[in-house]
C-alpha cells in the first residue's frame, strides 16, 4: 500500500509532497505500533526515509535531500493538506477502504486508538523544525539541449555535473570556432553551516546532433568542426580565482571511467569571469562525442570493484562503518596486524577524485592486488593495523558535488559542534550548531564511533585543492597539543615522503594556524587533539603540479598513495615514543614551517 501511495505521488503538484510524506510516516507508525512495540519506531523510520527521499527525489533532489532526513524536519506549514481530497483517499487506501473486510477494519480501527498508535500519530502531527532555519532553493527545471542545437550536453552519469545554457555558432574569426556552447556547474545543496551552495567540479557529455539543421546544412560539407566551451558561472564558483591556471581534462573515449584516456586541454582560459576550453569533433561518427571534466571521475562502480578485490585478498578485512544519509555503505578496509592505528580516509569533499585514486594506489600496494609485493608493504602491515575508507562521502560523489554529502553538509565542517551561522538580521545565533549527527553527518558520526573504539596512532585526511599547484601536507599546527614531538613527527614523515617521492614537496602548504586557534571542527584537527595524535590533511593539486614533470593526474595520484607506506615506516617507531626522539633525528627530516607564497 506503501508503494502504491509513492507512485501516487508522482502525479501530484510539488506542494503536497512533504505533506504525503508526512502522511506515510504516520501510517507507518501506527501499521508497525502494535505488531513490533520497541522496534517499531526504527521499522517506521526506514519505512518513512524510503518512501519520503522517493517523493522528495521526483520533485527536486538537489533541494530537498535535508527535508527527507527525519520527520522532524519536515516544516508545520506544509501539513496542513492532509484535508486534502487526495489525502483523504490515501488515508481511506491506508485504512482498507472498500476492499478490506469488516472484520479487519474493525482490528485497525482498534490498533489505530490504541495509546501507542495516538501517541505516535500526535507526535508526527506536531513535529516542527527544532534546529536552525533550513533556507529553501526554488526548483528549477532542468535545462536540456534543444533538438536544434548542434551539441548536446548530458551530465546523467555517475559524478556527472554540468547544465546546457545556450549555443550560438560563431563568426569563424574567435580562435576560428565554428560552435560556441555555453554550459553552467549545478550547486551543491546549501550547507547550513556555511550558508551557501558550493560549486566548482564539474563532468559532461558533449556529443554531435547530427539531426541539428546545421550540421544537415551549413555543416554538411566539413570532416569536423571545432567547438568553444564556455562555462558562464564560473566566477561564481567556491573558489573562481582557482580557475587562473586551471587546465580542463578531456577524453574521447565512450566511457568516462577510463582514468588514462584523460588528457588536459592546452587552451584552457578563465578571462571575464568565465572558463573556456576548446574542442575539435569529427563528423564522421568516430570520435564525435567527447567528455570534459575538472579532474578524472572515479565511479562508485569502479570503487565498489576496489572493495570487493580488497575483500577477497589475504589479511585483508571489508566492513562497514555505517550507512550514508543515501543508506550507501561507508566501507572500510582493515589490513595488517601491527600495535600502531593508523587511518587514512578520502573524499570528505566529493569532488576531489584525486582521493579515490590515491585510495586506490594505496591499497594495491599494501594488499599486492596487482600482485607486486615487495618489503615496505609487508613491513608497513606488521607495524600498523590499518583502517582506511576509500571514499566516505559516495552519496556526494556519485551526485557530481563538490564539498558536500546528501544533506547538504560540509564533512570538513562536523567533526565537532561549532557556533552557529549569523541569523538572517546578522547577529549572532546563541545556540551552537551541533555536529556531527545522524541525520546530518552519519558518515562523520560513524567513523568517529569507531575511531574511538579502536583509538588512533596516525591519521591522515585525503583531499585535493583547487588554488595551489603542488601536493603538501597541512598540520595541526593550531591545535593545544602541537609541540615538539608532532612538530618533530611532521618534519620526519613529510621529509621521508619527499625521499619516496618526488611530487611530494614541503616548502608550500596552507599557512599554519596560529597557536591555540585551530578550528576543532576540520578532521585534522580534531583527530590531533582527540588523539594526542599524528594528524594531517594531504592535498592534491586539481592543476599540474608546479616543479614537477608534466601529466600530474589519476596514475599520479594512485603512485603518491603507495608512496605513503615509506612515510608512515619511517616514523612509526615515534609515534608514542615518549623521548626527546626529536632530538637524534638528521638534519634532512627537520620540519619545515611552510607557506602559501611560492
């Protein structure tokens, strides 16, 4: 009956949606109250998540991930329909209606005025937003090539972001361009603490129309044409100074998932607070669609391959942490048999694919799943006990976001309560934002409740940046526990991956926090004083890496995430080492105090 009522409300106006949300919910409640006492409040509330994020997805996903994540969140206003004429059916379809016996009405008649049953239906009757104010995103549709444009453009895949605007064939005389095509980034749903949506990743398809009046006529005589990309919003992007030196990745391959096909395009320009790139389509069939991309995506597919090549490898253990806000598995990757912690998470920020790919590099090196073994993995897993989640954030990633899960939060952001964004007047809001919760942040939530089960030695957070063109390590330079021996700790393991690596570099990095003034909601930082232990956040550089040889990309990264087992060998006999340890290490590993500057 559940299923009947999600399907009737894909053809009910948009406004109603949370209403009938609210509505199965309650019918949930009371069919599950008599029949499972104690469960019944977790049978109803996945009864309830199921069915509402199916309702909340026909009407507008990007805006409407918060709305769907409990019933408390669900605003008064928008129940004041149940009167409605569709609403009284459902209730009479809920209670049987005319096909039910006399006797079963009867028995749901005296279940729905049981106490448990009233209580439950008033508390969802009178459930309101307790929390901060959610500010809501005005649904717009989605905008599609047009049958008479020339390209069209598909973002419908996994990770995939970026939306048709308008297209408009040139003169000849702009970079002789025989097409120009204008496309946007979609936001991210707005994140409550931050208030804003944040943007700047972007994948898309862009193939030929070959049924275009154009390319059936003033195009009909040409081999190929060659087309201008333009994204229009890009200043408006989280952080649009990043564009200047940005070079856009392409492929032509039919796929997007295969990571070394991509290639970066040598035109690409951000001028006028715009980015713009070129292309050159055959006409002949052959290579006429092509795919575009901020950096290489990596698919939940190919990360579910990962997993499943980790779980059938010797000494390897897969379990979950958790479920998403989307209920996707937050999978974790237990190796080694070693007395120091040590864990590695990747895709806080989804749009940093960068991660997945050193995730991926990591792994095969430390489980041998390319079957090269060799003395540092086999050391590195008598030394630690690992724990790594490769990705920790798949809803984000598989929408194409760029900083946030499901619900539309920032992970980077709840790893502990903070002050509360300014008030719609400006002032200060006196409650804190709490963090990280279950129904806003259950990947951070879960993977903290682990954490401290098992306790942690070293920790590192795996991200990419937009800005600077190197990879670095950022520290807890900040935190009340920073001294000599993570100072000490810092240099070591930075200097040794250097040695390892050569796109590892120290000198450059985020400008250091200034004592005591490290914000404890970043992961880092808080693992670090939560720990007393060796924390920090790697970044990876979305631009080629400055100093380095050319092609910084997917294998790159999958080569850096080897290279790290050299690091963390070399420093773990330090890691609790209660001595002045700091004090007989060389020259070569002393710690750098870094800079933005370069």
């Amino acid at each position: 009956k559940l299923n009947l009522i999600i399907n009737c409300i894909c053809y009910e106006e948009d406004s109603r949606c949370l209403a009938m949300s609210k509505l199965m919910f309650t019918a949930a409640l009371l069919l599950v109250s008599s029949s499972t006492r104690g469960r019944g409040g977790t049978a109803a509330f996945q009864l309830y998540r199921r069915s509402s994020s199916t309702a909340s997805a026909f009407v507008n996903a990007r805006t409407t991930h918060h709305q769907r994540l409990s019933p408390g969140i669900i605003p008064k206003s928008t129940a004041s329909s149940t009167s409605s004429p569709l609403s009284a059916s459902l209730r009479d379809l809920l209670e049987g209606g005319s096909t039910r016996s006399s006797s079963s009405m009867t028995k749901a008649a005296d279940e729905a005025k049981s106490p448990p049953a009233q209580a439950a239906a008033a508390a969802v009757e009178n459930v309101v937003e307790t929390t901060l104010p959610i500010k809501e995103t005005p649904t717009q549709p989605v905008k599609k090539s047009t049958s008479n444009s020339i390209i069209s453009i598909s973002d419908s895949y996994d990770s995939g972001n970026g939306e048709f605007v308008s297209f408009n064939i040139a003169d000849g005389e702009e970079d002789y361009t025989d097409v120009i095509v204008h496309v946007n980034i979609k936001p991210d749903p707005f994140t409550l603490l931050e208030q804003k949506s944040h943007f700047q990743s972007f994948s898309f398809r862009a193939s030929i129309n070959f049924n275009s009046p154009a390319i059936r006529g003033i195009f009909s005589d040409k081999k190929s044409i060659k087309v201008k990309y333009v994204v229009d919003n890009a200043h408006q992007a989280s952080y649009a100074d990043a564009w200047n030196g940005a070079t856009v990745f392409a492929t032509e391959k039919s796929t997007p998932y295969d990571a070394e096909s991509w290639h970066r395009t040598s035109d690409t320009n951000y001028e006028k607070g715009v980015l713009s790139w070129t292309h050159v389509h055959d006409l002949d069939g052959e290579s006429s669609s092509a795919y575009f991309a901020y950096f290489p995506p990596y698919s939940y597919e190919r990360h579910l391959g990962l997993i499943a090549q980790c779980a059938e490898s010797e000494g390897a253990r897969v379990f979950s942490l958790g479920q998403t806000v989307s209920g996707r598995e937050i999978d974790c990757v237990k190796v080694g048999t070693g007395p120091r912690k040590c864990w590695i998470i990747h895709r806080q920020h989804p749009g940093e694919s960068m991660a997945s790919f050193y995730a991926e590099g990591l792994l095969n090196r430390l489980l041998a799943l390319d079957d090269k073994w060799d003395n540092i993995s086999e050391k590195a897993r008598e030394l630690f006990t690992f724990y790594i989640v490769p990705n920790i954030n798949p809803d984000g990633s598989a929408n194409g976001y760029l900083r946030t899960n499901a619900a539309g939060s920032n992970l980077n952001r709840e790893w502990c309560p903070s002050p509360s964004p300014p008030s719609a007047d400006g002032s200060s809001a006196s409650e804190m934002y709490e963090a990280p919760t279950l129904h806003r942040s259950p990947e951070v939530y879960y993977l903290l409740q682990h954490m401290d089960e098992s306790g942690c030695d070293a920790f590192l957070d795996i991200h990419g940046d937009e800005a600077l063109p190197f990879n670095f390590l950022a520290g807890s330079q900040g935190m009340s526990v920073w001294g000599k021996r993570l100072e000490a700790l810092h240099g070591a393991f930075l200097a040794s991956y250097e040695r390892a690596n050569q796109d590892m570099q120290a000198k450059v990095s985020y400008d250091p926090e200034k004592p005591n003034e490290g914000m404890k909601n970043i992961c880092s930082n808080q693992i670090a004083d939560r720990f007393d232990c060796f924390s920090a956040t790697l970044e990876m550089p979305f631009k080629e890496c400055r100093g380095r040889p050319a092609g910084w990309g997917p294998e790159r990264a999958g080569q850096l995430g080897a290279s790290v087992l050299d690091a963390l060998c070399y420093v773990q006999p330090y890691l609790r080492d209660k001595g002045d340890f700091w004090e007989g290490l060389p020259d070569k590993d002393a710690y750098v105090a870094p800079s933005s500057e370069y």
